[in-house]
C-alpha cells in the first residue's frame, strides 16, 4: 500500500512480496484494488478515502491488464448479453474459488 512503508528496505520487501504473488498464478492472475476504503468499519460512517494502485503497476503496464470495475448494483449480465462475467462481488469470488482448496 502507499501508506505501508516508507524505507528502501521495506519498499524492495513489498515488491519481493508482489513479484512471488504475481508469478504463482498457474492459469489465471487476478489483481484488485479498491477503488475507495472506508475510514470507520461497520457502517458507523460513510467516510472514505480513495485508493491508489500499488507503486509497483505503473500506468505504462495497465495496458496489458483488463481492466474490470464492479460493486454494489452492478449487473451480473455484460453488454453484449453474456451473464456471469462481471460478477467479481466478494461472495461470487469466495463461491467460485471455494472448491479449490
């Protein structure tokens, strides 16, 4: 994160960290990042803060990515009528990947 750390030496673990995590995926790669984080948990406010993406995804590489926004509201039917590809919710992720392990 961008408020993580500060130092090289914890700098250069972060990106050790994000390189292993990259490199394992054997056939698919998923990178998030929250678009907004919430300064209070458990509904107490609706403050929040934007997120940055990781010092590590330079804006040179997302061209290389698919990029996806999804959330709340969002429809599980792509526009070209194609249903369950944008369904990227934390419950669908945590029901698909579930019998992975």
């Amino acid at each position: 994160s961008d408020m993580a750390t500060g130092s090289a030496d914890e700098i250069e673990e972060e990106l050790r960290l994000f390189y292993v995590a990259l490199t394992r995926a054997k056939n698919w790669l998923y990178v998030c990042c929250p678009l907004r984080y919430y300064y209070y948990p458990h509904g107490k406010s609706d403050s929040h803060g934007y997120a940055l993406r990781t010092r590590f995804l330079p804006e040179r590489l997302l061209p290389f990515f698919e990029c996806v926004t999804t959330g709340p509201g969002s429809s599980d039917e792509a526009s070209d009528g194609r249903t369950g590809t944008t369904d990227l919710t934390s419950e669908a992720i945590r029901r698909r990947t579930k019998g992975y392990w």
